[in-house]
C-alpha cells in the first residue's frame, strides 16, 4: 500500500464524519426554522441558518416532504437518545422521567405542519408513526420501570398510555397562546408520584 492509499482510506470517514455533522447542522437549522416559520419556509432560510447552499440541501432532501421526515426522524432519535442520558444523570429516576417528558412535550408541541405535508402520503406517515413508536415506547418504559423499582411511582404505568396522554394534553398548544401544555404535563408528571406515608 502506498501513502496515497492510506491518506485516501484516512479522508474517507472523515469525509463521512463531516457529512454526518453537516446533515445534523441541517436538520437542526431545519427544525428550527420549522417551529418559527412552519414547514413551509423557504429552504433558502434553512441554508442560511445552517451555513450551507441550497443545492446542499437539495442533494441531501430532494423534497420538502423527504426534509420534513428528516427532521422529524432526527427529533424522535434525539428525544430517545436523550431518555438513557437523562436517567444517568438526574437526580432520581422521577425527576429522569420528568424531564424526558417535558422534551417529549416540547417536540409535539412544535412538529408543525408534519401531517399536512405527509397528508398525501398516508404510508409515508404510517411508516413515521411507526418509527416514532418503535423508538420512543421502550425509552419511555425504561424511565417508567427505573422510578417504579425505586418506588417513587407505581409499578402500573403503561408507557404509551402515558405517552398518549400526554400527546392528548399537547393538542392545539401551538395555536392557544393562554394554554400552557408544559404547565399541565407537569401536573400529570407530578400526579404519577407514589403518595409518602
């Protein structure tokens, strides 16, 4: 192997490395502009926030509708990942659980426009749906199981009855500036609580 080789074989992760933090940059600029301007903003919006050209955009995200899943999936994997790391470093398992439900809160609360865009889709949004799901309900249960063997909660909590719920509580918080879903979701995160003898 000469050292032309070996530079070669060296560049191409980075290359993927600096792929991946680019489509990151840009699914966060996305999701971002997404919550201020809807998912019908103008891409040259999400470009500028994201330092990136149009076209950049466009080789990743042929479509609005492919950009729109893209964040989408991007905001479920972050909200799962951040389940394990919350539980790690809380306090306790209650207060891990709290706050994983105040940031599933915070992502129902601003997908906007997600269905409208995947409404001529009906098996595209399936598909989300099921992603959502798949990713989402374990995390939630292990949250759930860790504060129930503390015995800060009771054991009988279903994790996508809660996450339902929840989901339910979030419905038209974006368009209702006097209800504050957050406040309510913290209620029924609070209300989950063993009562102490």
């Amino acid at each position: 192997m000469n050292d032309s080789d070996e530079d070669a074989g060296q560049a191409a992760p980075a290359r993927r490395k600096d792929a991946r933090r680019n489509q990151k940059a840009l699914l966060d600029a996305a999701a971002a502009v997404f919550v201020t301007s809807g998912v019908e903003a103008p891409v040259r919006d999400i470009a500028a926030r994201a330092g990136v050209g149009v076209g950049t955009i466009y080789r990743h995200f042929p479509t609005r509708a492919d950009l729109v899943i893209g964040v989408y999936r991007h905001q479920v994997d972050a909200c799962a990942d951040a389940g394990p790391a919350l539980l790690a470093t809380s306090p306790s398992p209650h207060s891990a659980l709290g706050q994983w439900i105040n940031l599933f809160a915070d992502f129902l609360v601003t997908k906007h426009g997600l269905a409208a865009v995947l409404q001529a889709d009906n098996a595209g949004f399936e598909a989300l749906h099921a992603y959502f799901l798949d990713r989402l309900v374990p995390v939630c249960t292990k949250l759930l199981e860790a504060a129930a063997v503390a015995g800060e909660i009771r054991p009988d909590i279903d994790a996508y009855q809660l996450m339902r719920g929840v989901g339910n509580l979030c419905i038209g918080a974006d368009s209702d500036p006097r209800y504050d879903a957050r406040r309510i979701v913290e209620l029924l995160v609070a209300g989950l609580r063993r009562p102490r003898h």
